[in-house]
C-alpha cells in the first residue's frame, strides 16, 4: 500500500470502516512513498492510525499547515489533516469515473437504502463488492438500452459461473435457466429476483439447480442420476 487509495481499498476489503481509519502526519517524512509503514511490503491494515507523508503529492495543501516552525494548535491541525485526508483518499478512488460509474454508484447506494425495496438488502450481502459491481453494471444498460435477454444472461453467469441460460427456441418466451449450485431458500430467492429485474414479464421461466435437464445428443447431460427430466 503505497498510497492513500490503496489504504481506502484495503479497509474496505478488510471490512474495516473508512471513517474508522485515522490519518496522521508522517514523522519522520520519507520521500518514497505516500504511506509511511514501516514495513514497505505491508500489505494489510493492522492499526486504524495511518502515518502519510502529505508533501509526496500534496505539498501545494499541506506546506503551511504542516510547516515545523510553527506549533501551535497541534491538535486542531491534526484533525484537519485527517479531514483533509480522508476526502482526498475519496477524491483519488473517483479519478477517471466516467458517467456509466456515476450511475452504478447511484444505484448500489439505492439498493441498500432500500429505494428498491428490502428484498435487494435481504438477499444479497452489502459487502458483496462482486456482486454489487454486476448487478449495477447490468442493470444501468438495461435502462439504458432497455430490456434484453442479454443482460439477464450475463449477470447471472457473473454471478453463478456454472450457470446456463437457454431460450426455448419452440416457445419463443421461454427461458430454462441451470443455476449449477444446489438449491438453498436463500439461493432461490436471489434468481427468482433477479429474474423479476431483468425479464420481461411476458416470459415462462423454469429454474434448475444442481441438475441439468437431459438433451439428447450431449452426452454430458445424459449422465443417469445426474440429470432432470424436463
């Protein structure tokens, strides 16, 4: 961890809460890195007081706050450096956004405030960054573009990598989904959900699990014990 952003990542990644971290002045300063361990091949926050040393990017800032002549009102210039530090850790992750990023964070904070709804703060861990990342993303372009199979297809194989999404080519608005993971409450709950934020309503849908349905001529689906007819 090298920079300020590295440190809001991992506290993220580690659970930690940001507003947690403290940001302190590096005494002493060392002109090679931003965050001042004193292991440089640290890679996991085990203290909530990071040392950073501000004039490694920030020296137009913190010059005159940091200035060693001057002592004075040491613990008020400690909370402002902390203050300040925290909303450029924030400012660095924000680098490059584009608007589509915008609208994902928009909606990730949505879902868990419950504007959707609680089923969406129910059935999927807020810590869930992956899960967050895919839904988001997805469900943007579906707004964006509108309704198509395609995304439907794409976050839930983001989601469940085992999973296989056919569309029944006799009845045109059916769709057999293989989730390829052994059905929990839990587990359902989530498909049918997403099911109901990305397929038109018009559609039949039948869910399998942990068994596929057999196709004749794919022997990898005719295995006996292994399979559900459908």
């Amino acid at each position: 961890m090298n920079y300020i952003w590295d440190v809001a990542l991992k506290a993220q990644k580690q659970g930690v809460s940001f507003e947690d971290i403290i940001f302190y002045p590096a005494r002493p300063v060392t002109p090679y890195t931003e965050v001042a361990f004193s292991d440089i091949n640290q890679r996991e926050l085990a203290d909530p007081i990071v040392e950073v040393n501000a004039m490694y990017r920030f020296n137009i800032i913190f010059k005159s706050l940091l200035d060693t002549e001057y002592e004075d009102d040491a613990e008020l210039k400690e909370a402002l450096f902390d203050v300040l530090m925290h909303y450029l850790a924030l400012l660095d992750l924000r680098q490059g956004f584009c608007r589509w990023e915008y609208y994902q964070q928009f909606f990730k904070r949505d879902f868990y405030d419950g504007k959707f709804g609680t089923r969406h703060k129910e059935l999927f861990d807020s810590d869930d960054r992956q899960h967050s990342k895919y839904f988001s993303a997805y469900l943007v372009a579906q707004y964006q573009a509108g309704s198509s199979l395609i995304y439907l297809r794409a976050v839930i194989k983001a989601l469940y990598p085992r999973s296989i999404v056919y569309l029944n080519t006799d009845k045109k608005l059916e769709l057999l989904i293989y989730i390829g993971k052994k059905e929990t409450l839990k587990l359902r709950r989530q498909v049918e959900y997403l099911c109901d934020a990305f397929i038109p309503f018009e559609y039949t849908v039948h869910l399998f699990w942990d068994k596929h349905f057999g196709i004749i001529g794919i022997d990898e689906t005719m295995v006996p014990d292994e399979i559900i007819v459908f």
